[in-house]
C-alpha cells in the first residue's frame, strides 16, 4: 500500500518519522532496536491489540492521529505507514548496524 505512494503518506511517514528522532535527541543511546519496539507497540495500540504502551509508542499514537485528523486518511493507512517504518527500521540497521535507522532520520527528517 505504501510502497511507491510515500509522499501521499507524509504526513504519517513524519508524524512517526519525528517522534522517533526527538526520542533520539533527548536519549542518545537509543538504539534501532528501540524505535522498532515502539514502532510495533504502537501499531499494537492502534489496531487494539496492545497493552499499555510505553511513553515513546503513546506520543507515535497521538501524532499518528493527529495526523490521521489533519489530514483525512483511514485507519488502515495509519497502520500500513507503522508496518512501512518497521520494515525501514530494519532494512537501515541491517545495512548500516545498531543506529542506522535513527542516524538516518535525524540527517533527513527535518
């Protein structure tokens, strides 16, 4: 669904995309690993599948959502662009190691 249809998706791609970064910023030692447990918890969250989500995963729900409000798109979108980040999660720590995905997103996502 997302593939090739990123930009109609920005919104959401940045919404998650931003919330993993400020993590990065105020706890440099965050790992991929991290972000893809938050990444996943709140996809769990959405799709009322979850626990309690930590506090990384609730502030993705929240601008997710916001996004989602903002901008008209579906709740399947939103959980497609939290699978769609997952997978670039671990496709950059897999080529680029244990950071590569949040040193990636703090170069380019602004």
């Amino acid at each position: 669904m997302i593939q090739g249809n990123e930009d109609r998706f920005l919104p959401l791609l940045l919404a998650i995309e931003k919330q993993l970064k400020a993590a990065y910023a105020r706890n440099p030692r965050m790992r991929d690993v991290d972000a893809l447990e938050a990444v996943k918890e709140a996809r769990r969250a959405m799709t009322g599948l979850g626990g309690t989500p930590s506090p990384l995963a609730r502030s993705i729900v929240d601008s997710v959502s916001l996004a989602r409000e903002l901008n008209g798109y579906a709740q399947e979108e939103a959980v497609a662009c939290l699978s769609h980040v997952s997978s670039s999660i671990k496709r950059h720590r897999r080529v680029m190691g244990a950071r590569g995905y949040l040193e990636f997103i703090n170069v380019f996502v602004p």
